[in-house]
C-alpha cells in the first residue's frame, strides 16, 4: 500500500508501482488522499493529527473496501510516517513497513526546506504544473502541506509513539542529499526495528531520482519475509 507525499497523488508515483509489482510479485495499491490527486475536495483544512488520522481511519476503510487483508505500508515523505501510524495502528495486518524520505520529527531542515519550496511554489509555472494533477484543489494542496507545518501547533509532532507500537521489519530509505531532512529520520524510524538506508547523491525524491535502486531495495527487503515457496496472503 503506497501512501503519498504532501504534494503528491497517484500519478506523481509514476512508474514506480508498476516497476515495484514486477519486482516484488505483489498487488501494489496506490490511492489519492482525500483532496489530492482526482479524489474529491476536501471539506476543509488539515488538523495536526491528519498523519495518525489517515492510518486510523481511511486505510481501514480502504481495506474493506477492496478486500485488502494483509499489507505492506509504505510511504514517502508525510506519507512515510503515514505508514508508520498505520503499522502500529494494524500490528496483526501490517506484514512491513517501508518509508521513503520520511520525516520522523518537526527538523530545522525541514522547515528550511519547506520555506525554499514556498517561495518557488509562487511561481506560475509550478503551480500550472501541479494542476496538471489536482485540478482546482492545487492552492488547497500547497498550502495545506506549507501552513500545517510552518505552524506553531505542528513544532512539537513526532512520530516516536507510534514508532514505539510498530512490531513488523522495516526499511527506512533516506537520500543522502535529502533536503528536507537528515540521517537522523531514518535512523530514528529503524532504530531497533529494521535498516536504515542511506542513498548516496539521492534527494527527497529516490522513486524518480533512483528508481531502479529504491526497487530493488525493497524488492531484496521483501524476499526475506517470506521463505521460499511461501505463498503471499491474499490481498498483498
């Protein structure tokens, strides 16, 4: 199950899902965030909890609805401690955890980079661009991702209580060059857990930047979960 980034959606994953599913032999779920993408408006702002939120209450309804029993979470950026909450909020279901540039804590470097992304967020072009992908939500898209984490109410979120509560591998992959966060995420995140990964010359984005790589990666980390000849539960 691919959760995205704060500006992402389904499209923005490009290739990956396809190149992953070859790689892996597994049923690869991407879904637009309520807002995002060409799922339908959302009805108003993102609350400090919407990183807990997603993984208490859409995955389990998207779940039921396409018959999901088993999964792997998997996510990038925001959508990287998305899947953290949701392993710990479904231990008996979440076989893995993978993140992907995932943010594990409010960093000076992430706000940095989040203010630099602002500034070349108002030029026409890249907002033109983004609403390639979400249509008339684009502003709400960008400032939902920009005001909830320059907020004073967001300065203290970690994702450390549900970390404590994952009990699957994990696999936190990180780029060297990431700029909108250090080591310390993915460190933080596999700390006791699992690898942490770090990508030499790789920025925020290693499923386009490093593509083959990130697969494989998750492709080796993946075979060792399931001897061989085991067959993959239904739903994966």
């Amino acid at each position: 199950m691919l959760l995205h980034d704060s500006l992402g959606c389904v499209e923005l994953w490009r290739s990956f899902p396809e190149k992953l599913a070859a790689a892996t032999g597994r049923r690869i779920v991407a879904y637009d965030r309520l807002g995002f993408g060409r799922s339908d408006p959302h009805p108003g702002r993102l609350g400090i909890d919407f990183v807990g939120e997603e993984g208490r209450s859409t995955v389990p309804q998207l779940c039921d609805r396409l018959g999901i029993g088993d999964f792997i979470a998997c996510g990038h950026s925001v959508g990287g401690g998305m899947a953290v909450e949701t392993a710990a909020q479904w231990p008996g279901r979440c076989r893995a955890l993978v993140t992907i540039a995932a943010q594990a804590f409010v960093e000076d470097r992430t706000l940095e980079g989040i203010s630099v992304a602002q500034r070349d967020l108002e030029g026409p072009g890249n907002i033109a661009r983004l609403a390639r992908y979400h249509g008339d939500k684009t502003r709400w898209v960008i400032d939902a991702w920009i005001e909830t984490w320059l907020s004073p109410a967001f300065a203290s979120w970690t994702i450390d209580q549900p970390l404590a509560g994952v009990r699957c591998p994990v696999l936190a992959v990180h780029g060297e060059l990431d700029e909108y966060g250090s080591a310390r995420h993915p460190q933080r995140i596999a700390e006791g857990r699992g690898e942490a990964l770090i990508l030499p010359g790789i920025g925020h984005v290693p499923h386009r930047e490093a593509e083959d790589v990130l697969v494989e990666a998750i492709a080796g980390f993946l075979s060792l979960l399931l001897p061989t000849g085991e067959k993959v539960p239904a739903g994966e």
